[in-house]
C-alpha cells in the first residue's frame, strides 16, 4: 500500500510539478474527481479547472486549461495546454487577455472555434477568479 | 603597394567588423541558453504524450479510424512544412535545410509540392523560385508560442481532413550540441504509430471513451511536434551563429595581424626611402 502519489504536470512550456503528493483533485470530461494513493488506473480529459493537490499541510492549486490526466501505478501525469500556478497569476495580462476572447467571442465565427474560444476563455476566467 | 594610411584605414575597419562579430557572438550565445531551456522544458510534454498516444492506440487494437491515419491511395499533393530561422549570419544552418527541402522536391517530382514556411529565409527562397506558398509564418524572431504552433497545426490538419494535402512533411534544423546541428525530415501526416501491442494495464478506465480521447489527443500530437522543431530550429540557429561568429572573429583577427606586419613595413621603407634621400641630399652638396 502507498501513501503517496507521484504527481507530473507540464504544459507544452514547462514542466510545472513533479514531486510526490497526497492527493490530487481536478475536474474531466465526466465531472470533478479526486485521486487518493493506490487509484485505479484511470484516464480522462481535462476540462479546463483549478487543479490542486496537497503535500502534507500545503495544499497548491494550478489553473488548467483543457488537457489529459492519466494514473496508473500511483503516477499521475497531467498534460495541460495551459497551466499556471495561482500565485504566478500576472492579473494585467491575463485581464487582457480574457477582454481580446470576449470581443473575439462576439464576432462571427464558426462553431468549431468557438468551442475552443470557450474554453481558453474559461481558463482565463478561473485564472481571474482566484 | 597600399600606402601606410590606406592600411591604417583598413585595419581600424577589420577590427571594427571583430567588434561587431564579437558582440553577436556573446548575444548569441545568451540566446542560446534560453533557447535551450526553452526546448528542454518543452520535451516532457511531447514525450509524455506520445507515451499516452501509443498506450492509448494499443488499446484502441490500432483500428482508429481518425482521419488523420487515413493514407491516401494517390499521393498527389504534399504539403511541406520547412522550419528556418528569420534572419541569417549563421553559417550553412539554413542552406542546409533549403537544401534538404530542395532535394526532397526533387525526389517527388511530377506531384505538387506546397510550401508552408515557418521563418523568413524559407518563404524568401521558395518564393523567388515560383513555389506555391499555403500560408508563411514569419517575424517571430524566435519567439515562438504554443499558439503559433497550435496555428500551424490546425491549418495542417484542416488541409489533410479537407483533402487539399494528401501529405504532410516536416522539415527542421535538430539542436544536437552548439556546434552541430542536424537536418531532420518527418512525415507529419498521415500518422503512423503503430498499435496492437499489448496494453500496460489491463483494467483501465476511461472517460470519455478510448476513441474519443485518442481523437482528442492527436491534433495535439500534431501542434506538439511542430512547436518541438519550432523550439530545436531556434537554438539550432542560436548556436549555429555563435559557431560562425566565433569563426569571424578569429579570421578577423588573423587577418589584423597580417595587416599590422604589412603596415610595419610599409611604414619602414618609407622610413628607408626618407633617409636615403636625406644621405644622397646631403652626399650631392659635398
């Protein structure tokens, strides 16, 4: 039996986290989940969310934009599009960012990319919010 | 022979251009080192999603039916993706790829190649050679996003699912060490990524179900590998110009030197020349 996880983030940037944890909480395709040690395996996507997950007493929290989320063997790798940590959040930039989506959002366009629109800008929002 | 001043004047212009080399040698190489990080940073993502792909088209038994694995019986037309960089002064580090991509059209004659250039030199060199251009992305200076090359990708895939392209090529400049770097070409699409090997876990989950994530997954796999040259062609050129400029220097400097023997002896028989006459002066009063 383990007490812990291994968890692994990165976006296509940067490699975000890699330590062990206790547990991992984040929201996919199928709604919000948690991950305790010893998980089944497991694979979903990501929706875009606030991940967080806990060492010891500390508990971090990652904005995630859409991605995948994989465990097996008490690893967890995370592949997000975009993720942040919460205090690395520069408001400014993000502020203007979600204020160029919203207007792109309000211009013609197809149905596909908006979809996608959507969800970067929901991850702005959640970047915003917390 | 050059006058003493006519040397002067060359050597202080040779020692200036030793400067200049001098200087984008160091710039160089700082770029070199973000650039590097830069990549390296981007390399767990792209492995590990390459890892979650063949796990997951093992499970699938390898009969996705994505359109991107789809190969056309007749290969018409082929999209060719070539990664340079935007400005030059870094040795042979583009030439090698045009010629590449050069050879490559070569290779496929009789079929139509379009060009999707990512850096200036590329879109300059196959635009005055009457190449079609799909779409150029150029002026980045090397700072390239994810979203540049999830702007890639898209288009990419969009042309293979559309039918404008029945193939997909990418060419790019490897970063294997600060002094070599080595030209890569890979077929982006259709995809071959074998399945049908056993799965790793037998009692997996998945959410949603194992198509729909492996359909998810691949257009990502697409824009990473893309962004992954992006990253290699940038520190490629980074350390391709600090290689050539170091190389400048030296001759600069060697080429100095010679200028500075030359100038010292000018300077001396125009000495020798002086006195001569000063002696015979002297020598015809008597």
């Amino acid at each position: 039996m383990a007490d812990k996880l291994f968890l692994e983030l990165v976006s296509p940037e940067k490699l975000l986290v890699s330590s062990d944890v206790d547990n991992v909480f984040a929201a996919g395709a199928g709604g919000a989940f948690g991950l305790y040690p010893d998980h089944s395996p497991f694979c979903t996507a990501l929706v875009p969310c606030v991940l967080t997950y806990a060492i010891g007493q500390e508990t971090y929290k990652v904005i995630v934009s859409k991605g995948f989320l994989e465990v097996a063997d008490n690893k967890v790798n995370v592949l997000a599009e975009k993720a942040v940590f919460v205090k690395d959040i520069d408001k400014a930039k993000y502020q203007s960012a979600f204020d160029a989506l919203t207007s792109e959002l309000n211009a013609e366009i197809s149905e596909e990319e908006r979809l996608e629109k959507e969800a970067d800008l929901k991850f702005y929002e959640l970047a915003l919010n917390n | 022979m050059a006058s003493a001043r006519d040397i002067k004047r060359k050597i202080n212009s040779v020692s200036n251009t030793q400067k200049i080399t001098k200087t984008m040698k160091m710039v160089s190489a700082a770029k070199m080192r973000k650039a590097v990080e830069a990549m390296q940073s981007a390399r767990p993502y792209s492995a590990k999603l390459a890892e979650l792909i063949q796990e997951l088209s093992n499970r699938a038994g390898g009969s996705s039916d994505h359109a991107f694995f789809e190969a056309k019986e007749e290969v018409k037309t082929i999209y060719l993706v070539v990664v340079t960089s935007d400005k030059g002064l870094c040795g042979a580090f583009n030439s090698n790829v045009l010629k590449a991509a050069q050879n490559f059209v070569k290779e496929n004659k009789g079929k139509t190649i379009k060009i999707m250039p990512i850096g200036k030199r590329a879109f300059d060199f196959f635009a005055k050679r009457g190449f079609e251009i799909v779409e150029k992305w150029v002026g980045f200076g090397g700072k390239y996003t994810f979203n540049d090359a999830i702007n890639v990708g898209k288009l990419v895939a969009k042309s293979f699912i559309n039918g404008g392209a029945d193939e997909v090529h990418l060419i790019y400049n490897e970063f294997k060490s600060t002094s070599s770097q080595v030209v890569r070409s890979k077929k982006l699409l259709p995809l071959a990524i074998e399945g049908g090997s056993e799965p790793k876990y037998p009692d997996f989950e998945y959410e949603p179900d194992v198509s729909e994530l492996l359909n998810n997954l691949l257009p990502q796999f697409i824009n990473t590998s893309i962004f992954q040259s992006m990253l290699e062609s940038v520190a490629g050129e980074h350390g391709a110009r600090m290689v050539a400029m170091d190389n400048a220097t030296r001759s600069a400097g060697e080429m100095i030197k010679k200028l500075v023997l030359n100038y010292n002896k000018t300077r001396q028989a125009a000495i020798t020349t002086e006195l001569l006459d000063i002696v015979n002066g002297a020598e015809a009063l008597k």
